[in-house]
C-alpha cells in the first residue's frame, strides 16, 4: 500500500516538475521575445534621420526622384500676361503645386 502511495506522489512530483519546467520555458520565451523586439526598436531608431541634416546626406539627395523637364526656348505668353505668369510660377515653386 504504501509504495503504491509512494508511486502516486512521485508521479504528481514529476508532473509538477514538468509543470515548472514548462513554465520557465515559457518565461523564458517571452523574455527572448521581449529581448528581441527592443532591439528591432532600437534598430528602427538608429536609421531615423537625426535633424538638422545635410542636404547631400539625405538618402535621395544624388538621385532625385522626380524627372525635370527640358526648359522651352519659346516663351508664347503675351507680354501684359508675363508678370501674372511668374507670380503663378513662383507660388509653385514655394508652395509646390497639383498636376492637372
């Protein structure tokens, strides 16, 4: 009787042991994970761009993104409209300006 008894507690002994090594797996676990994505984070900040910056160090500084286009060697705008004409250029270039 009592080895059976023994038996029994050495049973739930060994489960409770699997129990807690399971768990600090588990801990274990959402430690490394945790670990992990603090250094993604820190990763992310590192490439941030710090202003103020150099122009020339901006990553799309030598490349730009937008294509220029070829300036005209005609000017077909009448001469009373010249003035309104760069007003209106002018206000793009400082306030950029919708494509139509």
């Amino acid at each position: 009787m009592e080895t059976r008894k023994r038996l029994r507690e050495e049973d739930v002994g060994d489960d409770e042991n699997k129990r807690r090594e399971l768990e600090e797996l588990r801990m274990e676990r959402k430690r490394l994970q945790k670990e992990a994505r603090a250094a993604a984070r820190a990763a992310r900040r590192a490439e941030q761009i710090k202003y103020p910056i150099e122009d020339l160090d901006l990553p799309d500084a030598l490349n730009p993104p937008v294509s220029f286009p070829k300036p005209s060697s005609t000017f077909d705008v009448p001469a009373e409209l010249v003035t309104d004409v760069l007003a209106a250029w002018s206000f793009c270039q400082c306030f950029g300006c919708v494509a139509a």
